[in-house]
C-alpha cells in the first residue's frame, strides 16, 4: 500500500520495484504499522524503515534485494522477530526485508537424517515435521515462532544447547541470495572454503539465508526431567556447577528464582514448578539410552543431595515434561503480569563464573532497589528480567548496564552483539574484509547503524 | 632460497607476517608436516617457511571446559593434558599423536568422532590469527557459546592457512570416557551393510562413531559406544548387526587397534586420498562406485563422509560415477605428483569460485599466506 506522502521518503521507482516483486499487500508503508516491527525481543527499538517487505518466494528476495542495490537504499532482515540481539532492528529509512512468507518445506530425508525448508519455517515446523523419531535439538524456548533463517542467522542457542550445541552446528547447507541479488547453493564437503561458517551466526551482514539443510538427530531414547528445589538461586546455582564438573552431561539446566516461579504460578503454569514456595528451582533434563539414564539420574540425585536440595521430583511421562517445558517458555509472557513493563538482558559469562555472576547480579539488583527476575542456564547464559518501575526506563537500562559490566569483570559478554556494543579492542565488530567479500557496496545493514560495525578499513583491491 | 622463522607468539607472529607482505615473500605455514603434501603446495622463490612449533602454549579452563590452545601444540601433548582433568577434545584425525591443533583446524580434518562431536568447525570457539597486513585478530570469544565474529572462526576451520595464519584457538571439550567398546560385523554386499548403517545411524545408541571399511565388494561396520555401560550398549548394536543378516559379529573392549586402522585408512603413501561427501542414504551406490575404481574406502557411515584411496590415473571416471549430490575433493596424494587435474574435484559453482576469490583478495591482497595451494583440489590463486 504505497499511498501518497509514505514510504518513509524511498524512491517512488524502488517502491513501485517492490510492489512488484512482493504484490501491494506485502509491502507495508504505513507508519503505525512499520512502527511495530522496530525492534525484536530484545526491547530496544531501531529506526523506522522506510518500507517492510514480505516476498513470498527466492526470485521476489532477488528483486528486493537488485532494486534496493539499484537504488542504493540499505536493508535489514527479519524473521519472526524473536531474538534477543538487535540483528533485526531496522536501518532508518532504510527497507525491511520480512523473510516470514518463505515457509515451504522442502524435504524431509530422515533416512538421511535431514530436512530442507525455507528460511521462514518456524524451528517448530520443523520439529512437527521430523517426530516422533527425530529431533531438532537445540530447540530455543522461543522455537514456537523463531524462524530457521533467524536462528541460523544468529546462530541461535537454547536450553539444549548445553549437551547439543547450537542450531548453526546442524547446518549442513544454506541458499544464499548475495547483496547484489545473486544466489549460492551451499553444501558442507565442497572443495575450498566453508562458506556457511561466515553465514552462520552473520546476523544478515553477509548474505540473505533463504533455505537450510538441517541435520536432525534420533530421538533419544528416554528422557528425563528433574524439577528440584532450592532455598536459594545461588544455592541451585552451585548444583549446577556441580553437575557440569561431574561425567554427566545434561541436556538442560534451567534456573528460576523466586519472583519468576511467582509469575509462572500466577500464569497458571504447572504445579510441579510454579509456585509461591519461595526459594529457587533448578531444572534438570536428561537423555540419552536407558542404561545410561538411569546412572545419570543416580548421579545428579547425589550431587543434588550433598548440595542441600529441598525437593527433588522426577518426570519421566512426556505429557508431564511437556507441561513444564510450556512452563517454562510462559516466561516472559508470566512475568508481564508481575511487572506491567521491563526490560530484558540476555547476558552470559564462562561457566565457571555462574554463581558470582548471578550473585553480583541479585546484589546490583537489590543496590537499585527495582524488582529484578532472574532466569539463567547453567552453562552461563543470564536473562535478568528487570522491571520498568512508573515508566522509567533509564532507570532499568542504567541496572541493566551494570550487570553487563559486572559479567565482562567476569570474562563474559553482554548481547545486543549486533549493534549496542562498542567494539573492543582486538575485537572489531565483525571484520571489514569478511564484509567487503560478500558485500562490496556494504548495503546489507544489521541492526547496526550502517557505519558503526562495518565500512571501516580495507578497500577492494 | 627459503628462510625459516618460528615466531613465539602472536605480536612476533604478525610482525613477521607484516614484514613478508611489505616485501612480497610468500609465506609457507607449517605445524609438523603430517599433511605436508595437502594442497600440492609448489615451490616458490624466496619463501619464508613459518613454523608453528612455538605457538605451544595450554591453557585449560576445566570447569567451562573450553581449552585455549596454541596451534604448534601436537594433539596428543593436548589430550594427554587434558586426560589427566577426565577431558578430551573430540577430534581425532590420522597422526593425531603429533599432528598439531593449527593444522588440523586449518584443513579442518577429523576421524571416525566426527559421527559424534562434527568436525573442527563444530568445536571451535574462538581463534586468535595474525592477518598478513600485520594485525591480530580476535574471533568468537573463551565462552561455551560463539558470540559475534563466529563467522570468521568456522571461516577458519578448512582455509589451509590462505587467509592468514591460525595463532591459537579456543575448542569446547567433552568428558573423556571412562571406556569404550565397539561392536563389529562383516557385510557381504554394499546393500547389506548400507542397511545395517541407517539401522544404527537412526537408532538411539548415542554411539561415538560409526565407520565402514570397504574393498573389493565386502567389507565391515564398527559401532563405538563409550562411557560406563559402553559394554551393555555395545551388545545392542551387535545385536542390530546380527538381525541385519551381518556375519562375524562381535564385541570388544579393546578397541583402539580397530579404529586406529580406520584412521589410517584416511592417508596414503602411494596412491590419492579423495575426500567423498554424499548422502547417508547413497552408501550402497557409493561402494558400488568404490569397486568399480578399484577403491579402498574408510569413512562416516552415518554422516556421509568416505576417503577413497585409488589409483590418481581413476579420479576423473570416480567423479563421474559419483552418486548425484555427492561432493569429492583431493587430499593426499603421492609425493612428487603435481597438477593432478581439477576435474579431479566436484568444482564449485562459478559464483561461489568468486565468493572464495573474492575472500582470498581481501583477507591477503599480496597472495602472500601460502601461495599456490589447491583446496581439495580447487586452485583459490
């Protein structure tokens, strides 16, 4: 709908290009509209495009991508807009190119242990797809609706991720549309260089991912989950530690305090975790074959034991473990009825350093005198909640900037790696000639302002 | 006239590189020349040979295990440090024993582990390299989870040194084993040990590796599990072996013996070694093209990945055979055998040959980071 007096000032000539290449549905202009897709999870909004884009197929994101070249308008990409990082977060003025309509499922080979899908398949799609026998492991809480392309993009993680990795470790070839509207097949074993590896975790600053081959995993063959119970997060925290020290690999570590078990158990999650009991809980899942399950599971029970667990329940029915993964994705959902607004950190620090991170963070916390939740993974990755107290949001942000301060003294890092960040020393934001190869007119934005994280150093020979 | 230098760590490293652009000396890297013939390196005028070797330094954080290591240290000095804390990182190619940590992210090579835990790419964290303008460059970071820059790390892992020089990199670990045990079979037909391959691969034994062997129309299948019920679940795979109709099926706890003979099946002092990808599914067609060459094969069962050993005079007629979707690139190769064709690898498109090219142009714009190799077969100049 390109009416009169919008699209954010673009050229009439490129927005009559992408009405062509999308319809006029797909081409959004409106303000308010627009005005929603400014900033993803993670809160922080980016500028206003000019115009958001959905083409509905590969040769419509090859034409976006040659007229925006053409008319020399730089562009940012969005999935489902679920990350945490502010890679999808619009350059000003510039175009949105929304991949969600790319949603085909194109193979599934399980004898293969692989599927093909398109760039906007949601991971859940995808897990739907491959059941009963196989898995996508790495599964983010946000997998619902986080699509393949963002999750490669940002080489997403999730709860899993402690024994399984990431979802760039399953990707086993990519489609690439490049900047200047050309498009590459790639295939893991090729002869030269391995060309997904930039691609992979490239927040969009290298090329346009518009369809996966996803390496998939047997399910296992049991699965365990352990909710225990703790006086304190810090308490939990040690536990976790301790099972990481120990030969058990778990699947998963989830940690909870007090005021998010609240917030879960007043969103109606499920009983066996979300409660008004006070104190913290560690989730435990375990997998793998039975012989080795059931010595897992004795372990973790001892380590949890000499730890001073409170209460330890074990779920072995998955309709149960189901519930209290649905628990847990309630998240932020829950916590928005506790807390009318806040802000979110997505933190992480070596292992190591868990329980002095958490502790620093509840006593910043306490210093600002804000109600903070904290959620966290035992392989060191904080998600602070922080709540947004009568609309103060500097105040929020100014605690949430201590925390990350306090995780790098730990050796750690804070998100928002795409953008917020200034490069440190030694560690530029995302090499200029890695860039430069990909992308010789530098048109392909991050959620970065176009010159921060790029353009800087060496010209083309 | 070669000049050989071994810089002991990063500023001298990158100095030294510095100074080879400014005057335009190609620059050969070398770790311990266990893969010295990878890549056809030619000889070139006024080259600087670099050795990693004092690039030697551990630094093993245990609880987050993750490893910072230099790339001169040998694999086996590594493992060997870090069995003593129960860790161990999960690669394991041909010579681990002294082929060094640089070279094997460099060539991204791996061995029957890769079932399991991938390949080099799949491990890395972070890496420290010298570019060949002088700078030290920072990728990933010391965390479990890649940060921004990932790209360039897994860039890294299979660039043969071509986009600068590898000064240490940060790997993720895995508990070492308590044991292991391995269950074998013998397979009288492609179709037969094809099929008892999906059966394992898709099954949930969490086995550490799963290899075939093969030569002249029969050959064998090897499943490893590991931990402390290694044994137990060892029997199940066996098991599977038997219903699969395979003969001389057995169990054995000690098994380094049979894997070391798989990786030693991935190198060749006489004949080529090509490197086959193609599609689990594909294994029966693919041991069918592995006699018709005259082959001996090693490789993944489960992932796809085949090391075919023939005669250089077969490489053209293999590729040709290959099943389709299959990729092949040049490993190993006799000494003294140059310009063996490029037909001899599944070339890349012309648009993903430029993408290379272009990064080559970009990362060393003087061509001086180990001129003249050939990645698998395909010339990056």
């Amino acid at each position: 709908m390109t009416e009169a007096g919008t699209g954010g000032g673009l050229p009439a000539s490129l927005l009559r290009r992408l009405v062509e290449a999308c319809g006029s549905t797909h081409v959004i202009s409106d303000a308010t509209t627009l005005a929603t897709l400014r900033s993803d999870a993670g809160r922080r909004p980016g500028g206003l495009p000019g115009v958001a884009v959905l083409p509905g197929d590969v040769d419509a994101v090859r034409a976006v991508v040659r007229a925006c070249v053409e008319a020399r308008v730089p562009w940012v990409l969005r999935g489902a807009g679920t990350g945490l990082a502010g890679g999808a977060r619009p350059v000003p003025g510039g175009v949105l190119i929304v991949l969600t309509r790319l949603r085909r499922v194109l193979e599934v080979a399980l004898e293969d242990g692989r599927v093909v899908v398109e760039a906007g398949v949601s991971l859940a799609t995808v897990a739907s797809r491959v059941a009963p026998t196989h898995v996508l492991p790495p599964d983010p809480l946000s997998a619902r609706v986080a699509t393949v392309g963002g999750a490669i993009a940002t080489d997403a993680g999730g709860p899993r991720s402690l024994k399984y990795g990431t979802v760039g470790d399953y990707v086993d070839g990519l489609d690439v549309v490049l900047p200047d509207g050309g498009l590459l097949h790639l295939r893991r074993g090729g002869a030269g260089f391995d060309l997904l590896g930039p691609l992979i975790g490239s927040a969009g600053r290298l090329g346009i991912i518009v369809a996966a081959h996803l390496r998939v995993l047997p399910t296992p063959e049991v699965t365990c989950i352990l909710v225990t119970r703790w006086p304190s997060l810090l308490d939990a925290a040690r536990a976790a530690r301790a099972l990481c020290a120990s030969p058990v690999t778990p699947a998963a570590l989830e940690l909870l305090d007090d005021l998010a078990l609240r917030a879960l158990a007043d969103a109606g999650g499920d009983r066996r975790l979300a409660t008004h009991l006070g104190g913290a809980a560690l989730v435990v899942e375990l997998d793998g074959p039975r012989e080795d399950l059931a010595l897992a599971l004795e372990t973790t029970l001892e380590i949890c034991g000499t730890h001073g667990v409170l209460d330890a329940r074990v779920c072995l029915e998955p309709g149960d473990q189901e519930a209290i993964w649905a628990t847990l994705g309630l998240g932020h959902v829950a916590l928005r009825r506790v807390m009318a607004d806040f802000l979110l950190g997505d933190l992480a620090v070596p292992p190591a350093q868990l329980v002095p991170a958490l502790a620093g963070l509840a006593e910043r916390a306490s210093a600002s005198g804000l109600r903070v939740a904290q959620l966290a993974r035992g392989e060191g990755i904080l998600h602070p909640v922080i709540a947004v107290e009568g609309g103060d949001l500097a105040r929020a942000e100014a605690l949430l900037a201590e925390m990350a301060t306090h995780c790098r003294a730990l050796g750690g890092r804070a998100g928002a790696e795409f953008g917020d960040e200034p490069a440190a020393e030694g560690r530029p934001g995302g090499l200029p000639e890695l860039g430069a190869s990909f992308d010789p007119h530098g048109l392909l934005g991050s959620g970065a302002e176009p010159d921060s994280a790029r353009g800087r150093g060496v010209a083309p020979a | 006239m070669t000049a050989l230098i071994a810089p002991a760590g990063a500023v001298a490293l990158a100095a030294a590189l510095g100074e080879a652009a400014r005057e335009r000396r190609p620059v050969r890297i070398a770790g311990s020349g266990s893969k010295g013939r990878w890549g056809a390196p030619p000889r070139q005028e006024r080259q600087i040979l670099l050795s990693t070797q004092r690039l030697d330094e551990i630094r093993h954080h245990r609880e987050d295990r993750i490893a910072e290591v230099g790339a001169g240290v040998p694999l086996g000095r590594l493992q060997s440090e870090l069995a003593q804390a129960g860790q161990m990182l999960a690669l394991d190619p041909p010579l681990g024993e002294r082929a060094t940590v640089g070279g094997i992210i460099a060539t991204g090579d791996s061995g029957p582990l890769s079932h399991r835990f991938g390949t080099p790419r799949d491990l890395i964290l972070g890496a420290r390299l010298a570019l060949p303008d002088g700078r030290i460059v920072d990728t990933g970071a010391p965390l479990p989870r890649r940060g921004s820059q990932a790209e360039l790390t897994r860039l890294l892992c299979g660039s043969f040194g071509l986009l600068g020089v590898v000064v240490s990199v940060t790997v993720r670990l895995v508990p070492l084993p308590a044991r292991t045990a391995t269950a074998l079979g013998l397979a009288r037909g492609p179709h037969q040990l094809a099929a008892a391959a999906r059966s394992l691969a898709a099954g949930p034994l969490e086995l550490m590796a799963l290899d075939y062997a093969w030569r002249g129309g029969r050959g064998g299948l090897l499943a490893q599990t590991a931990g402390p019920n290694a044994v137990m679940r060892a029997q199940r795979a066996a098991a599977i072996l038997r219903e699969q109709g395979l003969g001389g099926v057995e169990v054995t706890a000690a098994d380094n013996a049979l894997w070391a003979r798989q990786r030693a099946g991935q190198r060749s002092s006489t004949a080529v070694i090509a490197r086959v990808h193609t599609a689990p599914s594909q294994l029966a067609a693919l041991l069918g093209v592995v006699d018709a060459v005259e082959a001996t094969a090693v490789g993944r069962a489960g992932t796809g990945v085949s090391y075919l050993e023939l005669d250089p005079a077969r490489l053209v007629e293999l590729v040709r055979l290959l099943p389709s979707g299959s990729a092949a690139q040049l490993l190993d190769h006799p000494a003294g055998s140059v310009g063996l064709p490029t037909a001899a690898a599944t070339t890349p498109s012309p648009a993903v040959l430029a993408l290379m090219r272009s990064l080559k142009r970009h990362f060393d714009p003087h061509g001086i980071c180990n001129p003249g190799l050939s990645l698998g077969g395909v010339p990056i100049p």
